[in-house]
C-alpha cells in the first residue's frame, strides 16, 4: 500500500477538461456559483463519480457529496475536497484541485481494489468564492452551522436573483440530510508564493491565519491646489498615506505571520488639481494569534490620534468583519506532513493567509489542509497555473493521509 | 471723480439674476460653456449691455466684448472682464463677478455722465473652466495667440459635439475681427483662502504660479492580502503613499509659493484584500519661478529612485501640462493697488495659485487682476461665497483702476 500513487496524468486531464467549462480566452475560468457553467461543472463531477462507482447526494445549499463506501458502516467518512466555483476572472485550480484531487484518490483506490474501513466522500462546496453571493464560503459555512440556511437561502444577486432561486433553476437544491464527517482533508493551490519561493513541494497548513476588516473613512477639506497654501490645507489624501504606510510598518514589527494590507482606496473628488477632502479606504490585518492581532489594532488607534492632529482631518476606523485564527487538528496536520514525508517531498509547515471551506469545517471534523505551489503566487486570476508534478504529489499527499485516516 | 462710487446693490442683484441661470438645488451654477444655459447667460449680459448703450460684438471663438465709447477712437479700449460659464458643480461667483464687475463700472460711468479718453470695453471670454471642452482658458487662448483657432474648433466634448457646433447651435459663432486691448484688468473671487485668513478685501495680484502636471503610474504585483509575506509583496499603494507624501514634503521645503499636489488616484484592482499592483496618480508642482519647479521635479525624480528600490516597484512619471509662471504688468500692478490704497481697503500683495483669462490676455495686453475673499476659500462648488460687500469693494478698485488708464 506504500507504493500506491495516484495517476497524475488522470488527475491533470480531468482538470483540463474540468477547466473547458466556463473558460476565459486568456486561460483562465470564469465558473461563478450556481450559474450554468458551475451546473455543468457539477454534472461532469457526478458524471466522473457515478463512472466510479460512487453515490452522489446533495444537501440543501448544493453542496455535493460522492461517497465510496467503506467497511464498517458505522463510521463517519474520511471526506476530501473543496470547490467548483470560481472568481469572475479565475483560474483553473483554485478548488478545482481539491474536487479533482479527491476524486482521483478514489479512482486510484478503485484501480487497485484496495478496501478502507470508513468510507471516503469527496465533496464539492458551494459558493467558495462569494463572488455572486456573499458570504463566502456558503456550502462549507452553513454545513459547519456557522451560517444559518434561512438566512443565507435569501441572500441576491446584483440581478436580485435570490440563492434559494438560483439553486433551483441550475437542480441543485438537494435534500440529503446532514451528516458528520470523521475527518476532512483539503488539497489546495497555496495562492502565495511562498512555496515556489522556498522551493517546496507540499506545504502542510497548520490552520488559517485569523483576520480583522476596517473602513476608514477621513475627512479633511476639498480646496483648489493652486490658491491654497500648503498650510491651510486639510489633505485627506497625505493622511490616508501615512495610514497606509503605518499599516505596513505594524505588519513588518509583529510576529507570527503578521500581515497588514490597505488593498483599497477611493480619494474625493480625485480631481488633478483639487486637494482631496475625503478619501475611504480597507485596512485589513492577519495574524495566527488574535493577542497579536488587538496589539496590532491598538497601535493602528494610536497612530490615528497624531495623525489626525499633524494632518488636521478626522479619521473614522469602523471594525467590519472578523475571522478567528484557525489551528487544525494536530493529529491531522500530522498526518499530511507523515504522508510527505513518507512520500520523500521536500515540505514546511505554512499557515493559510486566506480563508478556505476548511476553516469552517474544522469547526465540526478533524480537519487538515494540503498545499501545492502556483506559479509566481498567483491566483484569482486567469494565469493562475501549477505544475502536474506538483499536483500530482499533493494529491499522493491526500491519497496516503486519507488512507491514514480510513484504513 | 475720487468720489466716484460703484452701486454695490445693483451689482449684487445682477449677479443674484444671473445665478437663476442654471441654477442648482443646492445654490450652485451649473452652466457649462455653449449650452442653453450659457447662451441664456450670454444673452442676459447682452440685453444689459445694450441697456446700457453698449455696442456688442463677438469674436469667431465666441468672446463677447461690449463696448463703450471713448473720446479718441485712435486708442486701444481698456478692457476688464472673466468669464459666464462655470463648472459642473459651480459657483455663482466664479467668472461671473468679473464680467457683472465690468459691467457695473460701466453702469456707474453712465450714471455719472463721465467720458473717458480710451474706449472701455466689458469682456466675457468663452469656455474658461474646460469641463465641457478642452483646453481650458479657450477663448482667451484664442485671442491671445495661445491656441490655433482651427484646433481648437475641432475639440469634442464627450457626445462627440465640436466646438464649432456648439458656438452655432447657440447663436455665437461671430465674425468680430481681432483687435488689440490697451490694457485688462480681471477682477475674480480669491478661490483660495488667504484673503478671508488674514482679514483683507483686496488682493492685488502679481501674476499667476508657474505649475508642472504629471502622471505617474506606479506598478508593483498583485498578490493575494493574505497568502502573501510582507516581504515578498511589491504593494504599488505603500510606494504611492511614500511618493505623495514626498511631493507634500518638498513644497514645504521650498520658497517662493511652492505647492505640491497629489489630487487624484486610481488603485488597481482596488480590492480590499488583494496587494495592489498598480497605482495610477497625478502630481503637480506649482511655483513663482521656473528655477524652483524644476528644483522640485529634480528633487521628486531624485526621491524616486529610492521609492522604486525599497518598494520594489517600477515608477513612470510623465510631465502632460507646463504653465510657465505669469509676472503681470507693474504698472497695471500698481494702478491696482493705487486704487484700493486710495479708496481705504485692507490689501495685500498676492500670486494667483490658479489660472485665469487674464494669464494668457496678459501676453498681448498690459494685464492685471483684483481678488476679493471668498467664504472659507471655497470654489469650484455650489457653496462657494462670497459678501456682497467684498464684491462691491473690488469693483470700485476696478472702477478706479480702469479709469486711470481711460482717462
């Protein structure tokens, strides 16, 4: 059973083919959730499961499930996957892998008639990305009862379609009932670049890194930028730069894979030559530990106070969303970074920077994460791509962990 | 003749009539040039200029000129005037005070019975703001040699309309034949907020700020916010920020009215937890002297080098407009500040941070301008203000003014 692998030629194939549904002409996907490209992405899953011999059901927010059964009934099932949806501009891996990785375990478990105690599903979430709907990650969200259905069955789209509605149209508002999962394991693209950059193959995601959203909004006073002497000025924009620049240099003095990041910006009126009166922005910080992450906030607040002085404006900092740090289960993390190492890849432990439907699942299973490289870091973009070496080994990764695991 | 006062209720209220034309909700003037509004301005102007047995005639770009008589045809007119259009979200003040200005020094010459030995004339220049057609200044660009006629009659707005179809479609396509003006005074709200600041009614005013517009682009990477270390990104935003506080940093290091402006911003892909890649801003350097600009856009490029290599970005910085600094005539100059000394108002010497008609009327004619305060140095905005008492005081210095150079 050591010597078992997967066949990484299968699994690149049926990415590619996979990747046909929705394809962009820069190489990419666009699949957003519960539209006719995400249905016909699900029934080319099923299609590939019922070929396998696995039973396909689906719950009530569509997220699917293909199980193989295992031995001994009374067990939860070892379950892998992630999600066939994708960013309006994405790429041809992103959840894509963990769906096809999972499938291509069983595949391989099927080719070599190789048994497991507890049945092994792979499963496929609904609305990762939360591109047409929000929240994110839905399907794995409402399964782990961090959302509830009611709420979330209501939520529309900009064309005011709701998701309850969107389900149905694509038949995919399933009623299988809910049911408890011994064990998850997630095989992901790392979307960062520090695989590719430490030169690693399998990185073995310890949790996800918990996260604080802010608006800002600062106020200071329109004025012409030729009659107004500097003095008399109240730049919005000279202090929204040096909160932008304050951010940063919090993220560079904490440990713990402190991150701090001003992605947004909207200056008024943005004219050439009218100083800016007003301008909003997100402030966004990441950390594995929430002490970190209120010392973090506490100093952001801190340099407010001499920033709104020095640049006579006001500054709102509104809190908008908030994620705790995620550690995964240990004995689960320990069997992804066994498998590697029993598989001989070069591996590190890594934390998520990014939220993922395994985060929300380990709030309700033992759960781990996988992660591959991608090229240059990239990903929610069209030119996303990964090497069918790499994938291939994070899907051994997921074959020998879940065997682990089931067996 | 020093007694001679201007009627500073008939000025108000023509101003007040005036500002119904194209009206806003909010108290503004939206009268964009050569549309209905503006031809309705422009008519109004020129039924109070016959009232006042003025002879009006306009030019083939558009500028009015109403004309009264002096006694010896063999000299060149004295002309004041501004401008009758206004920005999207304009002022009632703005332009318009100089052309009801003129128009009330005339009223006031007719009142009185008083000859002059220069003609006078009252001038309303076409399209000074440029936010339906560029460039900006058109009509006085014109006049003064500035623009090419033919170039500047094939400009479009944004329905494709030319200029030339818009000075017909109102009726203001003229054939007046150029003339020489023997001198030009433009009396204009400050704009800015230095009069109200420091308590005086009169700027007398030395010219206008050189000023030097760039556009920057900025380019760093995209990267996901939170798979992604602080030191693998190259943020475009955090160089952004360094380079508008910089160009903040080196108009208050030199002299001489430095002013440095980052008025608009576009970040890409602007999303609140995606490292922007990209960062699109204008930055403009305003100054009385040409030697110091170009000390300020070397000390900028020389800032440059360092942002590009701590940031590990790339930084494109193009210079799109020069305005060279304008001296106006000392003579002109000191009839102004004569006529305010004379007439017992509060006055101080100042630069135009902005442009005005006057900028380029000044390169053919011996020019000068007179500014009165505007409340909290607001313009270009449908609060912009300003006391009917200022406006009667810079319009008796103007009164006075002209007539030392008609008489």
């Amino acid at each position: 059973m050591q010597q078992l692998r997967i066949n990484g030629e299968r699994l690149w194939q049926s990415l590619m083919e996979l990747a046909r549904i929705g394809a962009t002409p820069k190489g990419g996907v666009k699949r957003l959730t519960l539209t006719d490209a995400d249905r016909a992405a699900r029934e080319l899953f099923a299609r590939w499961a019922r070929e396998a011999a696995l039973e396909v059901e689906v719950d009530v927010i569509g997220n699917m499930f293909a199980r193989r059964a295992g031995r001994d009934p009374s067990l939860p099932p070892v379950a892998m996957g992630s999600h066939l949806d994708s960013q309006p501009s994405g790429g041809k891996f992103d959840g894509a892998y963990g769906v096809m990785a999972g499938l291509e375990v069983l595949r391989t478990l099927n080719d070599a008639g190789i048994e497991t105690r507890a049945a092994l599903e792979v499963v496929s979430w609904t609305n990762e990305e939360g591109s047409r709907f929000t929240p994110v990650m839905m399907g794995s969200g409402v399964f782990a009862g961090v959302f509830r259905l009611g709420h979330v069955l209501e939520q529309k789209d900009l064309d005011q379609t709701t998701v309850e509605d969107a389900l149905r149209s694509i038949g995919y508002a399933g009623d299988a009932p809910p049911h408890r999962l011994g064990a998850y394991f997630e095989a992901h693209i790392e979307q960062g670049p520090v695989l590719e950059d430490t030169k690693t193959t399998i990185g073995v995601v310890q949790g996800a890194l918990g996260q604080r959203w802010f608006d800002a909004v600062i106020t200071g006073q329109d004025a012409h930028a030729g009659p107004t002497p500097m003095e008399l000025r109240k730049d919005a924009l000279i202090a929204a730069s040096r909160l932008v620049l304050e951010v940063n240099r919090i993220a560079l003095a904490f440990p713990d894979y402190a991150r701090g990041t001003v992605g947004s910006m909207q200056v008024k009126p943005n004219s050439r030559n009218v100083v800016p009166g007003e301008v909003r922005m997100s402030v966004e910080f990441r950390n594995q530990k929430d002490e970190t992450l209120r010392a973090m906030v506490a100093a952001l607040r801190q340099s407010l106070k001499s920033i709104e002085a020095e640049c006579r404006v006001e500054i709102d900092l509104a809190e908008v969303t908030y994620f705790p740090p995620c550690h995964f289960d240990p004995a689960m993390v320990g069997a992804v970074r066994d498998a590697a190492g029993a598989l001989g890849y070069t591996r590190r432990d890594i934390v998520s920077g990014a939220g993922h439907d395994a985060v929300y699942v380990a709030r309700v299973a033992p759960t781990a994460m996988i992660f591959v490289p991608c090229e240059g870091g990239i990903s929610h973009n069209e030119i996303e791509n990964a090497t069918p070496q790499d994938l291939a080994a994070g899907c051994n990764v997921l074959l020998h962990a879940a065997l682990s695991r089931a067996a």
